[in-house]
C-alpha cells in the first residue's frame, strides 16, 4: 500500500511539472509575440484633409467664425529610428503640404452688422508648406498610436478676400505691406490602422503660424497690431511602407547568409 502511495505522489508531480512547462512556454511564446522589435523602417504617404481656419488679432476682433477649407493635401516622407540610437519608436517626418488659411466674421444677428481686416468681412489664403515633425509612436497590431511636433516653413501663394468696404483691387491681390513668407509650429496626434505593409492614418494637427498677415504700422498707434493664423486641420492618410516593419530586414537575411557560407570571421 505505502509503495503504491509513493508511486501515485510521484506520477502526481510529474505531471504538475509537465504541466507548468507547458504554461510556461505558451506565455514566452504570448510575450515574444507582443514584444515584437520594429524595425527602422521606411515608408512614404499621401493625406487629405480639410482646414478649419482662425486668426488672432490686435487690435482684437470679436464674432470671429471658423471657416472650412477643403483639399488639404500633403506628402510626407518618414524615417522610423531610435532617437539618439537609445529610445525606441521614434521617427522623423517631412515632405510637401498645400492648404489654406483664412479669416471670416459672423454677422450680429440683429443689425447685420460684421467686423472687418482692412475692409475684408473673410478671407482665403492659399499655402504652400514644408513641414518637418519628429514623431513618437506606440504600436498595439495592428493599431498604432501617434503623437507628432515640429515646425513648417511656406508661402502665400493667392489671396481672395470679399467684404462692402473692401478696395476692389485687393479682392485677389497682397497690399505692399502683408507678409507672404509663412512658418510656425504643427503639431498634433492620431492613429493608424497597420496592415504591412499599408497603413492608414487619422489625424488632427494644429497649425500654429508665428508670421503675422501683415507688417506692423511703425508711424500708428496700432504698432503692436498682429494678425496671425491658427488653423485646425483633420487628415486621413493612406502611407506605404518602402522597408519591413517587423521581422528581419532584407540586409540581415543577406548577412545571415554570409554568415552561413563564409563564417563569422
């Protein structure tokens, strides 16, 4: 009886053993799968969005609307690396963007009356820019979750702008003394949907310019006048990736293979 007992207990904790193996292995295999390296990979897209466009003013204006501007369409180029070769899921994005930005003011409900810039009651300014934004990144296949913020330099390119009071030769015209070299900050957050190597992106940015529309009047009262644009934009991006996000590279297959014929040394 005591030997079959001893017999029973051992058979017991091995299989107890065996089991915790098992568990063991499936949860490495879970981990390994979840702490997937990315690689520094490539990748190039196009997005289109619209613009939801402001400026702020001194002298101040009141009633200010925000006007919506379609055909926001930019082409990015983006590098994924580690920043300072040490912090992982970092990258840096640039490329070509044109868009527009503007100003418009609500009519009072009840005189009809509506503020106005050098006699425009609204205004649509097209732009040309070239942003450059660094880029951090949390990926959860197949969702990654972005933050992204630098800085953008542009010109003004056409200008239409109507209003009762305005001079007829300004509808599309700049006065001598409005500023058409633009630049600032962008910045803002999203997410993408990942299916390798396509990925699909949604995001809102802020576009703030640090160029007002025009020069200060240094013989006026007005001298600390300023009107600079802050602008809204919303995009959604279809981007390709031109290197393997995960997995090995291209360059470590061939020098894995090297490797195999000609050895380590």
């Amino acid at each position: 009886m005591k030997k079959r007992l001893i017999l029973l207990l051992t058979l017991l904790l091995a299989a107890i053993t065996s089991g915790a193996q098992e568990v063991k292995f499936d949860t490495t295999a879970v981990l390994a799968v979840k702490d997937r390296q990315i690689n520094d990979y490539i990748m190039i897209g196009v997005n289109y969005g619209v613009s939801f466009c402001n400026m702020y003013y001194s002298p101040s204006r009141h009633n200010r609307a925000w006007p919506v501007h379609p055909n926001y369409i930019s082409v990015m180029f983006t590098k994924h690396s580690k920043m300072f070769d040490i912090i992982p899921r970092f990258a840096v994005s640039a490329g070509f963007a044109h868009g527009y930005e503007g100003f418009a003011f609500k009519r009072d409900p009840d005189t009809g009356a509506s503020q106005e810039v050098d006699g425009a009651e609204e205004a649509t300014i097209e732009i040309f820019e070239l942003p450059a934004l660094a880029q951090f990144h949390y990926d959860i296949d197949p969702v990654k979750i972005l933050a992204q913020a630098g800085v953008y330099g542009g010109w003004r390119n056409s200008i239409s702008r109507s209003g009762p009071n305005l001079d007829p030769a300004y509808t599309n015209a700049f006065r001598p003394y409005e500023n058409r070299w633009e630049y600032g900050f962008q910045g803002g957050a999203g997410f993408a949907l990942m299916f390798d190597p396509v990925e699909i992106h949604f995001n809102a940015l802020v576009r703030w310019s640090w160029s007002s529309l025009y020069q200060p009047d240094y013989a006026s009262a007005y001298y600390y006048r300023y009107a600079y644009p802050m602008d809204i934009i919303a995009t959604v991006g279809v981007h390709f990736q031109l290197t393997k996000r995960t997995g090995k590279t291209s360059g470590e297959l061939r020098r894995q293979a090297k490797e195999i014929v000609y050895g380590t040394h």
